[in-house]
C-alpha cells in the first residue's frame, strides 16, 4: 500500500519527465498493475492538455510563494510516519494539484476566472417602482404568480393552465381549513350578497394558498389567502397603490376585472372580482 502511494506521489514528475530511468520504469511497471494510478495519470494529462490553449498564464506564482508550500509539505512529512501516503490520504485526488504541475494551478484559476464572470453578467429582474412584492424570477420556488391567473381573465379564458401548473385541487371548507395553518375568514364574514362555491388548494409545502370561489347571480370574488412567507408575485403587472376600508392595498386592473392585494397579520390576501373597486369595498368591509 505505502508503495502505491509513493507511485501515485510520482505520476505529475513523470508527465514532466522529470524522473530518473530506475524511478520511470519503477512506475510504469506499476501503472500497469494499478487502475487507480493508471486513472490518475489520465487525468492529469487531460488537464494538462486543457492548458495548452494558453501559451502564457496569466497568473505566475512567486518564488516567497513556492518557497511557503514547500515549507508547509516539510512541516507536514516532519508530522507523519508515512509522509507521502498521509498526505494521500488526507487530500485524495486533489493530491495532483501540488507545486510540481503549476499548469494546473492556471487551470483551476482559469476555471474559476469564468465561473466568477458568468455569476457577474447575472441580471436580476427589476420591480415595479411602486410594488414590494418579490418578482417570480426571484422567488418561483416559494411563491404562485398570480400573473398566470390574470393572463387567463385578460383573454378571457378560465385559468386552466394555471390550476394545472400549481396543482389546485378542488376540496370542501371543513378540509381546507384543517389544512391551513392560517384562519380561513368564516362564512359570515364572506362577500356580502355572494355564496362560497367551490373551494380549491393551490401549490404545495413551498407555496401554498387557498381559493375560494364566492358567486351571486352574475358576477364572481375570488378570494386567495397565503401565508406571508410565500409572497404574492403578479408578473409583469403594474401594481397601484390604493387604501380601502382602511388597508393599505395593491390594485390591478385588467380589462373588466379587478384584483386587490392585501397583509393581515400572517395572511396575505389576493381578490379577483368583475366588480369595480368602490363596489368591491363595500363587498369585502368585513373581511378586511
């Protein structure tokens, strides 16, 4: 074993050429016994080769530095019975980025040279002036864009596609409720003059919200209420600021329809009705 590691240690000296003819023919009598050495030798040519590209890194380690590493591997082999076969098994694979192959040290600055570009040319989606509300780029893992939902009103299509992408489930009140971990509003505190309907869940443990579908002889609220921690997202749709009843509330308007949005304590609400905002006030002065 102590002899395998003390091949292994060799394998970058041996790509440079840098062995003698006893320690060459040492390991390549080896390596053709050893799959992990043969393995080892085979990446290291493959980043080698990566290296080629660049006829002169960018990046030169000094003399101080060199002269700092090879202090800590004697401080190291000074500590250890075994001094190549502990530092092996201590650092593994990344064993072959030591002060002999200083082409690998530029490919692994070059790597992460363009990791770190690639993070900075990241654009990050800008909110409405007006809104406080997280964009559905930034917070599709936990929250339901609403946006979906009015895209199907504005050209006048039922939501499908979006009860379709956040797995709504139609289910009762009594079931839905238990589910929670908010109040649902209680049937007397519903839409004035409207019945509740139909009763959907929406989403799942990282965005979750309730719909209740209330109806009177023509017209429809839509109530959604979330948990604030799975914020409201609305698309690209121009949020307007607007009190009512008191609140301080989000308003859109699309088309004929209207949709409100509002916090109450740990509950954040979203309304959708065809009735206009005067008469959705007075619709929703209890429940607000």
């Amino acid at each position: 074993m102590l002899n395998h590691y003390l091949h292994k240690q060799k394998i970058s000296a041996y790509i440079d050429g840098e062995l003698n003819p006893d320690a060459t023919k040492a390991l390549e009598e080896h390596l053709q016994a050893c799959n992990s050495c043969q393995a080892e030798l085979t990446a290291i040519r493959a980043g080698k080769a990566l290296t080629t590209h660049f006829e002169k890194p960018e990046w030169q380690a000094s003399e101080k530095l060199w002269a700092r590493l090879q202090g800590a591997q004697s401080w190291t082999n000074s500590k250890a019975n075994f001094p190549q076969a502990s530092w092996d098994l201590k650092l593994g694979w990344l064993s072959i980025l030591n002060p002999r192959a200083p082409w690998l040290w530029a490919a692994a600055l070059v790597v992460l040279f363009l990791i770190a570009r690639n993070m900075m040319q990241i654009q990050i989606p800008r909110q409405p002036e007006n809104d406080n509300r997280m964009p559905i780029q930034a917070a599709s893992a936990f929250a339901i864009d609403f946006g979906l939902y009015l895209d199907a009103l504005k050209n006048g299509r039922e939501p499908v596609e979006f009860e379709r992408q956040y797995g709504g489930k139609v289910t009762t009140y009594e079931r839905a409720k238990a589910r929670a971990n908010f109040d649902l509003p209680t049937l007397p505190k519903m839409p004035e003059a409207f019945e509740l309907s139909e009763v959907q869940t929406l989403g799942g443990s990282c965005c979750f919200s309730i719909q209740l579908n209330c109806v009177n002889d023509s017209e429809r609220i839509i109530i959604f209420q979330q948990p604030k921690e799975h914020p409201a997202t609305f698309g690209s749709y121009k949020l307007m600021k607007m009190e009512m009843n008191g609140r301080n509330c989000f308003k859109i308007k699309v088309g004929r329809w209207t949709a409100l949005s509002w916090d109450d304590e740990d509950i954040q609400y979203v309304v959708v009705s065809e009735l206009e905002a005067d008469e959705l006030a007075q619709a929703l002065r209890e429940l607000m």
